[in-house]
C-alpha cells in the first residue's frame, strides 16, 4: 500500500512537473522560504505539487482562485511537513478559500453539552476529518509580525492526528512526551499570566486561549520568528526543532540574518 503509493507519486513528480516560472513567483511570496537550500526547496516543490493533486482547494463567497494563490497556499502548508510526510495530512481532502474573515454560522456544542450556533468572524479553521478553511485576505497577511494563518491551521491538523487537537501531536520515536508536557506547560502558564497582566508581548496573546491555539500559534512564531521563540521559551523551540525536524533558527543565521 505504502510503497504503491509512493511509486505513483514519483511517477507523478515525473510527469507533471510544475512550471517553473510559477514556481519562482511562488516562492517570492513566501518570504520564510528565503532561506531554504536546494535540497530544501526541491522537497518542497515536489511536496506542493503532490498536494495539489492530493487535496482539492476550492473557492467559496465568489473569490476566484488562480493558479499561483493555490500553489502560494500549498506551499505554506508543506513547510510544517517539509521533513515529515504529505501522509501526515491524510484523512481528509478539502481546503476552501474565502476572500476575507467568514463566519462559519454551524452548531457546535460546548463543554456543558449546549448546543449554540458559533457565528464569530474568523480568518481560519481546521476541523477534524474536515476541511481546512482560510481567509485569502489573511494569507496575504502571513509573513508580518511573525504570523501565518496557513502554518497555524496546518499544525492544527497535525495537532488533530491522534484524533484531539490538545497540543500536543504524535510525537516521533526518540522524543519524551513528558520533555513536551513540561517545556509546553510551562511556557503556556507563563505566557497567560503575562497576557493577563496585559504585556505587549511580540507573540499573539491569542496563543493564551487554550493550549492547543497555543501550539499553533508558536508553530507560526518558529517558523516565521525563530528568534522570538528561542530568545522566549528555548525548551518550546527546542521540543518543536524535534518535532518538525527543521531547525529555522539555523536557517536564518546561515543566510545572514539575525
Ligand atoms: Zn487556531
């Protein structure tokens, strides 16, 4: 089953190579891939590409989707992935796109076991087993003080792989589950008592709702703002460079920034 299917995704890569130029123009608007190497940015292509064919990103309330605004979307959401596996996405198939914030206007049911209809605007969502839900406005957005709507939504997905978007995603072989529980833990309790004491802080204070956002969010940070995380909450960077694999506080200093 595996090795059938990486074949055809080979076979794939092989046979619809994605255009070059788009690519580029791609690229140029998702500056954290600036300082990606070759190797890098040749598994992100072929990542970007198998994610298009694999998901199906559709327009909703009237917004017209052109080539480059998909691949700009599935470039941002293989970063997360870009050492682990397009299969950490399976199980649902949708990405719907909306021109600006949305109000989802469906029942939901909260802990009590009300049901009420949450009608609030929002720029994302992720839902488990569902799709993936963005606001185009606020993808363009992404790349200013240290946010990415597609990063954030993403990791909510990978959050959700065991089936509960708590904060904590599968973890890998060789990685401590209580090393996570603590460095998370810790940071997220410090990080609510400086919001509540109403610190400007230079993480979004939305990351203090619950401790799931709060993993999303400083995925967004790491990927975005390495610097911010490590200078913040160094075991939280420590324990995300493990999970995602990717050390972008590397990155940034090897090409020459800070
Ligand atoms: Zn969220």
């Amino acid at each position: 089953m595996w090795s059938l299917r990486q074949w055809r995704r080979r076979r794939y890569l092989r046979r619809a190579p994605l255009d070059e130029g788009l690519w580029r123009e791609a690229l140029r608007r998702v500056p954290l891939t600036g300082g990606f190497n070759d190797a890098e940015l040749g598994r992100l292509r072929d990542l970007a590409t198998l994610f298009l064919r694999e998901k199906s990103i559709e327009a909703a309330a009237g917004i017209q989707l052109d080539p480059l605004m998909r691949l700009v979307i599935a470039i941002q959401a293989c970063v997360p992935i870009l050492n682990l596996s397009l299969d950490d996405y399976r199980g649902w198939h949708a990405v719907i796109v909306y021109p600006d914030q949305f109000r989802p206007g469906r029942e939901v049911t909260d802990e009590d076991e009300i049901v009420h209809v949450d009608d609030e605007w929002k720029a994302g969502e992720s839902w488990e087993r569902g799709p993936v839900i963005l606001s185009w406005e606020d993808v363009l957005a992404s790349g200013s003080d240290g946010v990415n709507l597609v990063i954030h939504e993403f990791a909510h997905k990978l959050d959700m792989q065991d089936g509960v978007a708590n904060g904590a995603p599968p973890l890998h072989r060789g990685m401590a589950r209580q090393a996570w529980a603590e460095a998370f833990s810790a940071a997220y309790a410090d990080f609510c008592r400086r919001v509540d004491r109403g610190e400007d802080t230079r993480i979004d204070p939305y990351a203090s709702e619950s401790p799931e956002e709060f993993f999303a969010v400083l995925s967004e940070v790491f990927f975005e703002w390495p610097g911010v995380v490590d200078e913040e909450y160094p075991r939280v960077y420590q324990q995300l460079r493990l999970y995602y694999r990717q050390d972008p506080l590397a990155r940034v200093a090897a090409a020459g920034g800070d």
